[in-house]
C-alpha cells in the first residue's frame, strides 16, 4: 500500500511539473536571440531556427532549466524518485543488483553534472549542483546496501 500512495504522489508530481516546465519554456519561441543558445534539438533536426514553428517542445525544458529552474528540478527530482522506487521494489531481496543500481546511477548523474558545470546562468548551475548531491547521496546509499543490509540466503 504505501508503494502505491508513494508512486501515485511521485507520478502527480513528474507529470504536473512536466507539463509546469514545458508551459514556462514555451516562452523560448519569443526570445528569438535565445535560438542559438537554447534550441539544441530544432537545430539538431531542422539545421537552422528561423521561426517560432521550428523549435522543438523538448528546447522548452531546456529554456526552463536555463532560465526558470523550479519546475524542471522537481521534474527531475521525482523522475529520479520514480526510478529508485522501482529499483528498491523489485530489488529488494537482490542485495548485489541493488547496490550495483545505486552505483551506476550516482556515477550517471556525477558524469550528467559535468555537462552542465560551469554554466553561465543560475538554472544549469542549479542543475549541476543537484546532480552531484544526488549523485554522491546514492554513492553513499551504495555503501550502505553493501554493508548495512542483512544477506538473505535463497534455499532450493
């Protein structure tokens, strides 16, 4: 039951700040000096942006991650939360797995912090400080699966 009440708070979450983020980086198509600057995917798709129609809805997150930081990190933030529920539900009696998942994803978001350092607006650094604590705290919960959590031994 509490899996339930948990995932049901963390989708309401994810799904209401996505829709919160894309809304705020719909702005992006009226900065038209951003368009070099924020428009990673139109270009990557369409080459050059020269018109409102040709930006992407995924440059809307990354405006909003530039520029309006709160819905895109609680967007992460319960993406993340999301992901480890999973991993902790069906894991659970699989020590090794888990710590292993726990390792590789503080290492993924350790490297995804790296994309974003030294960024030169508030919402990327913002990013980037977040990835490394979330990074380092699941290092740190790592380390406390493999030392901490009793060994369940499976008899056949």
């Amino acid at each position: 039951m509490t899996y339930i009440v948990q995932y049901a708070i963390a989708i309401f979450t994810f799904l209401f700040s996505t829709f919160s983020a894309w809304y705020e980086g719909s702005e992006l198509r009226n900065v038209q000096w951003e368009w070099n600057h924020t428009a990673i995917f139109s270009r990557w798709m369409n080459g050059t942006v020269t018109a409102p129609s040709d930006i992407s809805g995924l440059d809307h997150f990354i405006y909003a991650a530039k520029f309006k930081p709160v819905f895109p990190m609680l967007m992460a933030v319960s993406g993340l939360y999301i992901m480890i529920l999973t991993a902790t539900w069906l894991l659970k009696n699989q020590r090794n797995k888990l710590f292993m998942f726990f390792r590789i994803l503080g290492l993924l978001l350790i490297f995804t912090s790296l994309l974003t350092y030294q960024s030169p607006t508030k919402g990327l650094e913002l990013f980037t400080l977040l990835f490394i604590v979330t990074g380092l705290m699941s290092i740190m919960a790592s380390a406390v699966i493999k030392v901490k959590l009793p060994i369940k031994e499976n008899i056949y």
